[in-house]
C-alpha cells in the first residue's frame, strides 16, 4: 500500500523540488525551515566591471527587517565572482531554460538594472508586484519601469547630460534606480579575496613574493570595446623605471590580450617591471591585483577588482567618465587634459590621443601621494 502523501514546503529557501533539499530533511517537523519572504530578481547580465560595482545593492537589499530571497541572473563571465555569494540564493545564466523557468514565477520586486533587450524584455514580462529599472514598451523600445530610473534612462540618450553635466557615480545613480538609500556601500565581492594565495604563489613564481619595497601593480590593458582607455607603453614603461628606482617592486597585470604589451613594457621599463603572466583564471587575477599595495589601472575590470579588494588605486582616464567611478576615498585619478573628454567612441584615430596626453610626471605625482596615505601597514 502506498504511504499517505507528503507535505512540502514549496517556500522553504532549502527546497529544491526534483531532489531532497540540501538538508535531505522531509518538511513535517524541520526545524530548519526558513521560509523565502520577500522575494527579488535582479537582472544585471554584465560587463563584468558593471556587475561589479552594482554588488553594494546586495547588502541594502537584504539588510531590513524579514527574510528576503534573492534570484541574480548574470552573464557567464561573471558567475565564477557572485558564485556561492552568501547574499544571493539562487544564481542564474542568461538561457531559454531561465527565461521559461522565471516566467511562471512570481516576484515582489523585480530590478532590472541593464539596459540590454534580454534583461529588459524578461524584466517586463515576468509577473512581479513591483518593477524597478528598465524594460519594454509595447513597440519594443526601451524604458524607465518606474519614475526613479528616468533620469538615468536620460544619461543614456543625452551626451550632453552625460558627459558635462553629471557628476553623480554609478552607484549613487544605480541606487536611485533601484529605489535604496546610497550611503556609500562597498562592492561585495567576497570571491574577490579568495584567490589571494594564489596571487601570492604568482608573485612567488616572478620572484616578487618578498621585499621591503611596496608592490605596485601595473594594469596595463583596458579592453577592447571602447578607443583610449588604456595608457601608452612608453607610459607604463617610464613609470616603472621610477617607482623601480625608489625601491617599489613593479607587477606587471594582465590577461592573454596582454601579453605582447606587458613584453614590451618590459623591455623598455629595461627590467624594472615584472611580468606575472597572462593566463590566470578571473579569481586567481582578483587574487594578484588584492595581494598589491598600490594599483595604477586605467577603468577596466582590473580597477573594479583593486576597489572591491579595498586596494588604494590610481585611474587614468581618457575617453570614459571620470565622475562616474567611485574610488571610496582609496585613490585619485588622473584626468586627459585633452577637450574632446569623453566621448565613448569606439574608434579615435586623433593624434596625439587622450591617453598620449597623460604626463608620467602628474601619474608619478599621483602614485607618490596615494603611497604616502595608504601604506601597506596600513592596508593590511
């Protein structure tokens, strides 16, 4: 004879349906059950930099009163950094299976904080109480799902809003867009500091694991979507050969895009910067940039590493918003004087460009004074 049915708590945060749950408890009677409460889809798919730096909303978000759930979906990319968040409870990748899986879902507050067609198009037809971000209209263009993300969907379309007259960061802008209280929250990135022993065992293989000196990271690539936002090599090169000279050791970060570059950065700098290779995995890299006292980075994914590892940073900046970066008051940045900044432009062909007009002295300048607030003693 079969045994009388089973009752199931569907809103246990430990259910998972096709399986026992992680307890491999039955519902009657456990007294681990932890009820989802408030429930939120966040759709944040990338850049990885963007992903990032939109980490702070998670404390905000689950720091009140009652339980609260929360569905992330995240390009790929990015997964290996959110992974096994303690904040988020169920991580998703961009798919079919994800958009039918969240479509017969129900949320409470649903956050739809990119403005691709995939995060946009999901963020208006999944059901949910309430719609923060941006999504869809009825002729497919974009929208604000809600009076507090306009004046960001305004920064979209106008370069003159953008570029000259905001001077709020993405996360002051993000947090308003999300409808939270921006009040200077980290990113939290709590894989950003997992890979530091295998940072230090990279720095070990190029014979940088030790010294008196402090370690200076050089982040010398910037990606390849936007012209100019990576400094020159003659640049890196001059910079290494001074800060070499006062007795700081020079890493040399990258990925494979990297590589011929920080070769000839080597070659020039005549040997006062160290390369540490090109092929360490995304929280192996987080690791390395966290094990450096000082990064000197243009706006790339290397910078957003060093301020989620609470790493003093300097940024240079040539065709993207300086305003926009928030430094937490760890760094300074370094501004191209040249007039046509910013622009965004995917392709430059000006010579000399932004990047060319950044002096190694103002960087230098720059270096020294972040060294002298934050010294490794202090840091760690």
């Amino acid at each position: 004879m079969p045994s009388s049915e089973l009752s199931w708590k569907t809103d246990c945060r430990h259910f998972r349906g096709e399986r026992p749950c992680v307890h491999r408890r039955e519902c009657e009677g456990c007294e681990l059950y932890s009820p989802m409460g408030k429930r939120i889809l966040v759709l944040k798919i990338g850049a990885l930099g963007d992903v990032l730096r939109t980490t702070p909303i998670l404390p905000a978000l689950t720091g009140g009163e009652g339980p609260v759930h929360v569905t992330w979906v995240v390009g790929e990319p990015a997964a290996e950094l959110l992974s096994d968040h303690p904040r988020i409870d169920r991580l998703l990748i961009p798919s079919v299976e994800t958009s039918e899986r969240l479509g017969v879902e129900r949320f409470d507050l649903v956050l739809s904080l990119d403005k691709d067609a995939y995060s946009t198009s999901l963020a208006t037809r999944v059901e949910a109480e309430e719609r923060r971000g941006f999504g869809r209209d009825r002729h497919g263009s974009l929208v604000p799902l809600h009076p507090a993300a306009r004046h960001a969907y305004d920064l979209g379309l106008s370069d003159r809003l953008k570029f000259h007259v905001n001077e709020r960061t993405y996360q002051d802008l993000i947090f308003e867009v999300a409808g939270l209280d921006w009040r200077g929250q980290e990113y939290d990135v709590p894989a950003a500091s997992s890979g530091r022993e295998a940072g230090k065992a990279a720095l070990a293989a190029v014979g940088l694991a030790t010294g008196t000196g402090p370690l200076v990271g050089l982040n010398t690539g910037a990606g390849g979507i936007f012209a100019n936002k990576a400094w020159t090599i003659d640049g890196y090169a001059a910079l290494a050969r001074r800060l070499a000279a006062e007795g700081a050791r020079v890493a040399l970060l990258g990925g494979p895009a990297e590589r011929d570059r920080n070769a000839r950065i080597v070659s020039r700098s005549e040997g006062a910067a160290v390369d540490t290779g090109g092929d360490h995995d995304l929280i192996d890299f987080a690791g390395l940039v966290g094990c450096c006292d000082l990064v000197v980075t243009g706006d790339t994914l290397g910078m957003h590493l060093a301020i989620a590892g609470r790493v003093p940073v300097v940024v240079l900046f040539g065709s993207t918003c300086a305003q926009e970066i928030e430094l937490y008051g760890r760094g300074e940045k370094v501004v191209t004087p040249i007039e046509c900044h910013p622009c965004y432009r995917r392709e430059c062909d000006l010579s000399p460009s932004c990047q060319d007009l950044i002096d190694v002295d103002e960087v230098h300048a720059a270096v020294r004074r972040v060294m002298e607030r934050f010294s490794s003693r202090e840091r760690r």
